[in-house]
C-alpha cells in the first residue's frame, strides 16, 4: 500500500493532529511541523504526499470536504483581522482626538496580546473540526492532515505578522501618528492578501 493510499487509523490521526495543534500553539512563528516523537516523527514521514492536491485524490475524492474545512478556517482568520483592523482604526481616532499616548498603547498591547491567545484558540478549534470531520470521512485523513498543517502555518504567519504589526506601533507613538491611516489600510489589506492567496 503506498503512503499516499494508506487510511490512517484513527488514534494515529488524533495523535498527529493533538501533537501538530501543540507545535503550532507552543511558539508563533513555527511555519513548518515537526513531530515531537519519533514514532509520530516516522508515521507523519510516511503521509508525506507529493503535494496537497495529491493528497486529496488519494484520498477518494474528498477535495470538497477539506475546501470547505480550509475555506471556513481562512474565514475565521479573515474575521479575526477585520475585528483587529476595526479595534486599531477606533484607538487611533481615539489617540488623534485626546493625545493620550499612554492609554493607547496599552489598548494597542493589549491587542497584541489577544492576537497570541486567539491564534491559540483558533488551532483549538480547527483540530476539534479536523476530528469531526475524519470521524465523517476517515479515508480524507491524509488531506485532513496537510490542511490542518497548512492552516496552522498560515495562522502562525498572520498572527505574528498582526502582533509584530502592534509592537512597531508601541515603539513611536508619534511617528505612527504622521502614517497611521495609510499604514492601517495597506498592512490589513496585505493581511487579506495572504490569507485569500494561501492554497
């Protein structure tokens, strides 16, 4: 049976996604994953398929099922960011109208933190929807798998680029004044970009 064929078996499916979900919430700004154990570590080699899209034909055909599972956790991110731009518009119009540098920018660090504890949520979320839907379709794991890895990444970039994002505004207060609605408008929308361009 080649790698790209095989079923996963279901406690090797939670234990890869239980240990991928561990590795992407443990340090935000791992892109790529890497098991803990080595037995995990050899299972997790033996999925590697020549690409995603050769995952989902492996898998029986079950492309609409990762779609739709990649589509609705690129939407929670797009809402995420939407919620952080509409939050970074309001202090800043705040911060214009009443000069307190201090009160804003403990907002914006406090955006900074939610930013970290929401990329951890989100994981959170998306492994418990990656198990419901391998319980539904058992022989998609392999595309559940490299979805859920996929996703993760792109959460981890967007979510280190969002709290990277507030840490440059805490750094100059003033100078953020003189560029804060350009510099709103084109970091959210290259957000969007990655996001809508990420597989």
């Amino acid at each position: 049976m080649s790698a790209q064929s095989m079923v996963l078996a279901r406690n090797d499916f939670e234990s890869i996604i239980d240990d991928m979900a561990a590795h992407f919430k443990s340090d935000r700004r791992a892109q790529g994953y890497s098991a803990e154990s080595k037995a995990l570590n050899e299972l997790y080699e033996s999925l590697q398929p020549v690409s995603l899209a050769v995952s989902y034909v492996s898998d029986g055909g079950n492309d609409q099922v990762i779609d739709r599972f990649v589509g609705d956790c690129k939407a929670d991110l797009n809402s995420d960011s939407a919620g952080f731009h509409g939050k970074t518009s309001e202090y800043t119009k705040a911060l214009e109208s009443s000069n307190n540098q201090d009160d804003f920018s403990r907002k914006i660090d406090e955006m900074a933190d939610k930013a970290k504890r929401d990329n951890a949520a989100a994981i959170d979320r998306w492994r418990d929807k990656a198990k419901e839907i391998y319980k539904e379709n058992p022989g998609a794991g392999n595309a559940i798998v490299f979805a859920f890895q996929s996703v993760c990444s792109l959460a981890n970039k967007v979510y280190s680029a969002i709290i990277d994002f507030f840490s440059s505004i805490i750094q100059s207060v003033a100078k953020w004044l003189a560029n804060a609605w350009s510099s709103i408008k084109n970091f959210f929308s290259d957000v969007g970009n990655v996001i809508s361009g990420w597989f």
